[in-house]
C-alpha cells in the first residue's frame, strides 16, 4: 500500500511540474502563445468543452468504437489463438501468414479503410480490430505453448474431452497471457480509434480536433489532446483493475496487491 502511494505521489508530482510548465514557458515569451497557450487557458478551455453536449457525444463515438473493437478483435483472438495452439501442426502452418501479416501498420490500411466504409464507424472498427487482433493472439499462443504437454498428454490418456482439457487446463494457463494481450490491445486500440476519426474523419475526439486545427482554434486542440490523453489513462488502468480483479489468484498479482 505504501509502494502505491508513493508511486502515486511521484505521479502527481511530475503532473503538477508539467503544467506548472506548461503555464510559464509560454509567459516568459519563450514560446508565442499562438502555439503553445498557458497550462491555465487549456484547462479552461476543456472545463467549458466539457460543459457543452457536442464534446460528450464525440467521447461517446470515440469510446463505442474503441469498445466495439476491441471486442471483436479480442474474442476472434482468444479463438483462433486456441485453436491454432492445440491443433498438432497447425500453428507451423500459420506461423508464416501471422509474421506475414502482424509487421503491417494499420495506418497503412486507412485508404481501404476509406475506399470500403468512408468517414464513418465502420473504418474506426477496421483498424481498431486490425490493430489489437494481433496484440491478443500472439499472447494467447505464448499462452497456449505453456502448457505442460505431460499434463495435456495426461488429460487426454483419461478421456476429457477437447473442450473439457481447453476448458480446465489450457484457459488457466493461457489466462495471464491473455490478460497482458488485452491490456496491451487496449490501449493501442484507443490510439486507433482517434487515428482513424483523425486521419478519415470518422465522428469522435479525432474529428473534434481536425476541425478545431482546421479552425484555427489552437486551445481547443490541446484541450482536445488533453482529453484524449486523461480518457488513455483511464482505460489503461480500468483494464489493470479488470486484471487484477481475474488474475487474484496468481503469484505475480498477490505480490503486486502485498507490496
């Protein structure tokens, strides 16, 4: 307990130490305030986007194609993760097409992304379920490879059946692994999600800043950014809260939770 409040002090420390400068570099003139206005003026500037209905429902559309996509992308993952790690030879089959295709930025992908859906939710779910497919599945087959062979062996020589040995030896196993893919997925498919309304003007935080760039409005955008940034933090650690809350019962958590 004493460990997390320290780390939460330091935290906001460095917090307090970015904005206090933030507020004075671009007073002291060492920055023209056209381009990076004061700590005070951002803040204030998304205190009153916050009490406008626009602002929220850009958050919402945001938020529903992160949480759309990160759902598919999670469960097709988890899938095809178990399937390709216990099926003999499959994985050496694949194994080729998922370095193939893992490398390619999902970026890459926003002109057909584009060219299927346009500025709608459907590109946003692309290259969220695109991006975060990949952080869940190569983690659900280091997941699945850890399983002891002699205890899967063992479990099949006393009849269980395939989904009764997925079910009580190879999920418990893998779940660590899975849990660190979504953490992982989570949050890179949030950055997707703003890349997307961002680059092709799908309706979300992404769009609001486009238009606040294109507007000239230099504090909106930062408050925007700010935003974006504050709403990256909370779902990072809403998914470390959700891991710890399923993994209560492994080694690693319990030492975490005790120091």
């Amino acid at each position: 307990m004493t460990g997390s409040l320290t780390r939460i002090g330091y935290g906001l420390a460095g917090l307090g130490g970015l904005l206090a400068l933030t507020e004075a570099v671009p007073r002291l003139g060492l920055v023209d305030e056209r381009f990076l206005p004061p700590a005070s003026r951002i803040l204030g500037t998304l205190a009153a986007g916050l009490a406008t209905p626009e602002l929220w429902i850009a958050l919402g559309e945001t938020m529903r194609g992160w949480a759309l996509g990160l759902a598919l992308a999670f469960c097709a993952a988890v899938v095809a993760g178990v399937v390709i790690g216990i099926v003999p030879g499959l994985r050496a089959l694949t194994n080729s097409t998922v370095e193939f295709l893992r490398p390619i930025p999902s970026v890459a992908l926003v002109p057909l992304a584009t060219l299927l859906f346009g500025p709608s939710l459907g590109s946003t779910l692309m290259l969220v379920v695109y991006a975060s497919f990949w952080q869940v599945l190569i983690q659900v087959l280091y997941g699945v490879a850890a399983v002891d062979s002699v205890a899967f062996d063992t479990a099949r020589s006393y009849g269980l059946s395939a989904w009764s040995r997925v079910r009580h030896l190879v999920w418990p196993t893998a779940l660590p692994y899975v849990m660190t893919g979504l953490r992982l997925a989570a949050v890179v498919a949030f950055i997707l999600a703003v890349t997307a309304e961002l680059v092709i003007g799908s309706p979300g935080l992404g769009a609001e800043i486009q238009v606040a760039q294109s507007s000239g409005a230099v504090p909106t955008v930062y408050a925007l950014i700010v935003l974006a940034g504050l709403v990256g933090i909370g779902v990072n650690a809403a998914v470390r809260l959700l891991e710890r809350k399923v993994l209560a019962w492994h080694p690693s958590v319990r030492s975490e939770v005790a120091a």
